[in-house]
C-alpha cells in the first residue's frame, strides 16, 4: 500500500490551485488594463513589476507620493450582494482621494487580489471596477498580484488591496504648513459611506435592526444593501481644477476616523478648525443608523463621514473662485467652517 501511494501522482491542481484557470483569467486581466494604459507606461502586463516614465517635461522637480489601502469590510455586503464590480472603483477612488490631497495626479495603480479558489468571472468583474476607475482619474493600471491560496478564505470570498503612485512638483506639495486663521472650511459631499465604518454599520443594519440586504427601508428610500453600495466617490476632476488655481491651502479627505480626526492632520500648530453643525444635509443612511442603536454624536463623527468625503482649506480671499470652480465642474459644495486659533482639533459649533 505505502508503494502503491509513493507511486501516486499529486499535482498542484490537487492541492487546489488550477495554473490553467488562473493564467486564463490573468489574460483577461491584461486586455482591462492595457485599456487604462498612458504615455508613461513603458512595460506589458505579465511581467516582474510596472515601468512607468514620470513626464519631465510636465514636472520640473517630480516628487513621486504612494500610498496604499483596501476596501474594508464593505467587501463583506459585496460577497452578499453577489456584487463585485464597484468594489474595484471603490479602492481605487480611494487611493486616488489620499493622494490628491498632497496635490499629487495619479500616476500608475496596482492591484493585489486574493481567494481560496480562483472565480474568473468574479475577479474579472472586480478588476474591470479597477480598470474603469483608473480610466476615468487618468490613471493606468500596470501590473498586480493575483493570489489563489486554498483554505485561507471563506468559499466565495475574496481580499482586495491597491496600491497607488502619483507626482507633484516639489513646490506645489499640499502640506497645510499654508493654513491660516480666516481660512474657510469647504466641504465636497460624500456618496454615502464610502468604504469606512462598515463594522459598525453591518451591526447596526443586520444585527440590530436585523435587515437583509434586499431589504427596501422607507428612510433610505432604498434597499440596505444597494445604499450601501455606492461606489467611494473619485473627487480628483475638481480637485485639479483647484490645484490648478492654486485655490488651496490644504485638504483632508474624510475616511476612516470622520472629520473629527482626519481634519487635524493638515492643521499647523496653533490653529483649529470650528465645523458649523447644520451646514450641510446629512444623508439618511448616518441618521437612521445613529437611532437604530442610539449612537453618541462623538461616535457618529468619529466613525463615519456623516455627508461629507472632502474638506478643502481654501484662503478667504479666494472662497468665491473657488465656488465659481466647483460650481463649473458640476459639484455641490457647503461652507461648512472657519480655521480659528486653536490647538490642532476639530471644534463643533451649533
């Protein structure tokens, strides 16, 4: 018996990994991203890691800016929804949003997926959220792992990450060391959650009220599911208009930790930004989750972006330039505050 099983062949497609099926979905990968492809890419999908040329004759002094991130635990209302081809724009929105608060253009996108077993149909539809969303920031998607790792993840589920590189000219790098007393707080509004607070959300919705996702819920006017859904909004094409009207003295793109902690990070010392409660409609999706489980207001604007994905810092002497631009670009925008003398935190006013 020992010989016989000594002599019986054990392949990887034994030990669940089918190389057939992942260089089959590997191919359809390449078309999707070769679609996003810009003048500076210089290498093919497939290959050890992404060539990309930094344009200098656009960028005199090129600072290159990363970052990288995932999507969450939104992923967990995608794998119930059967729905996967937001997710991909949801993480690349994102990473797009963190850069471009430094002022930074995206440059090049990579995308790391990994599932117990390999769905073509399933990382395709995932991908082509990438790939569409890279398209639409100018953005070209170079390259990325694609892991299938058998027994490390629930049947049907999936992790998602990206990583993201843009450039910005050393003397237009957004710091905030510009901020100023005076200064006016815009803010950009959000599409509902974005991709953070989903932990508490999902306890809110499923466990406490106990909602399915095709749940239709007169408050949201929508079904649980779909409202939590919507795509993380790429707020990049107005952005750049401002950057290009030097309009800014800072940005925070409001992520996980709210307003509450995401604005300080581009407060200097001495200053503080007093955010005018009441200044800007927020969405069904935060008020009915805030009764559902009688959140405290310090928790909702900790957790959650409660209608707001972007503050812009913008000079008083250039507030109505810069509305007359967000105006143009078909953007709503609210006035939503002051930088005043402060310690380096947010102060909500009534």
């Amino acid at each position: 018996m020992a010989k016989e099983n000594a002599k019986k062949r054990i392949t990887y497609a034994d030990a669940g990994v089918d190389i057939a099926v992942a260089n089959k979905t590997k191919n359809r990968i390449k078309y999707l991203a070769q679609k996003t492809f810009t003048k500076g890419v210089l290498s093919e999908i497939g290959g050890f890691g992404g060539l990309f040329a930094v344009d200098q004759k656009k960028f005199r002094d090129p600072v290159l800016v990363s970052s990288v991130d995932g999507v969450g635990t939104k992923l967990k209302v995608g794998f119930m929804m059967k729905m996967h081809h937001t997710v991909g724009a949801d993480l690349v929105n994102h990473c797009v949003n963190d850069i471009a608060v430094q002022g930074a253009t995206p440059l090049f996108f990579m995308d790391y997926i990994a599932s117990g077993k390999l769905s073509p149909d399933i990382t395709e539809q995932v991908i082509s959220g990438i790939a569409n969303a890279c398209k639409h920031n100018g953005c070209a998607l170079i390259g990325g792992e694609t892991a299938e790792m058998p027994g490390f993840y629930e049947a049907g589920e999936y992790d998602l990450a990206g990583f993201i590189v843009g450039v910005v000219d050393r003397d237009r790098i957004i710091t905030g060391e510009k901020v100023e007393i005076g200064d006016v707080l815009l803010g950009l509004p959000s599409n509902g959650l974005h991709t953070n607070g989903y932990s508490l959300a999902r306890k809110l919705l499923f466990d406490v009220a106990k909602y399915s996702p095709q749940k239709y819920v007169n408050e949201l006017k929508a079904k649980v599911g779909n409202e939590l859904m919507r795509t993380h909004k790429s707020y990049w094409p107005v952005l750049r208009r401002l950057l290009d009207a030097d309009c800014l003295h800072a940005m925070a793109h409001i992520t996980g930790g709210g307003i509450t902690e995401n604005v300080p990070r581009v407060l200097p010392k001495g200053t503080a930004a007093v955010v005018q409660m009441g200044s800007w409609p927020v969405q069904p999706i935060f008020t009915h989750m805030q009764s559902i489980g009688n959140v405290p207001q310090d928790d909702m604007m900790r957790t959650f972006n409660m209608g707001i994905g972007m503050v812009l810092v913008v000079p008083s002497k250039k507030f109505k330039k810069a509305q007359t631009i967000i105006d143009r670009a078909g953007e709503k925008v609210y006035t939503i505050g002051r930088i005043a003398k402060g310690d380096r935190k947010v102060v909500y006013s009534s």
